[in-house]
C-alpha cells in the first residue's frame, strides 16, 4: 500500500519514515525514564547523607562550651610534651 507521495506503508498503516522516527522516539523515551529512575536513586542516597551531616552537626553543636562557659580544657594541655 502506498499514500501517494511514494512512501510505503508499514504494517500499521503508517509510512515507513513515521514508523522509524516514532521508534526512535520510544526508544529514546525509555532511556530518559531510566535516567529518571537512576537520578531519583541519587538525589535520595544524597538527602539521607544530608540528614546524616545535619545529625553529626547538631552533635558537634552540642559538645562547644556555651558562651561565658569555660572550655573543658586549655590549649597549653594541647602542646607536644617537648616545650
């Protein structure tokens, strides 16, 4: 079957180029959806390392001296026994 213009029909009655393009259409269509998939993965492995940095953080927080608070220890405890 032909539709005049000289372009063969394919099996679904749609010309040969519409059916190639629309092929790689889908093909292309099913590699984004799986780059979607993927980049989803990421972007939730990064927000619980976020969550994580953000617990470790508030920790740290929690372990300074408040203000007008002495430290636990002095600086001079830090020096190498050598001075």
């Amino acid at each position: 079957m032909s539709d005049g213009d000289g372009v063969a029909d394919g099996k679904d009655g749609l010309p040969t180029e519409i059916r190639s393009r629309l092929d790689d259409l889908e093909v292309k269509a099913a590699f984004m959806e799986d780059l979607v998939d993927r980049l989803d993965l990421v972007v939730v492995r990064q927000q619980q390392q976020i969550d994580l940095l953000i617990q470790e953080v508030s920790r740290l927080k929690q372990q300074l001296p408040g203000p007008g608070q002495p430290s636990a220890h002095s600086l001079r405890d830090e020096l190498p026994p050598h001075y």
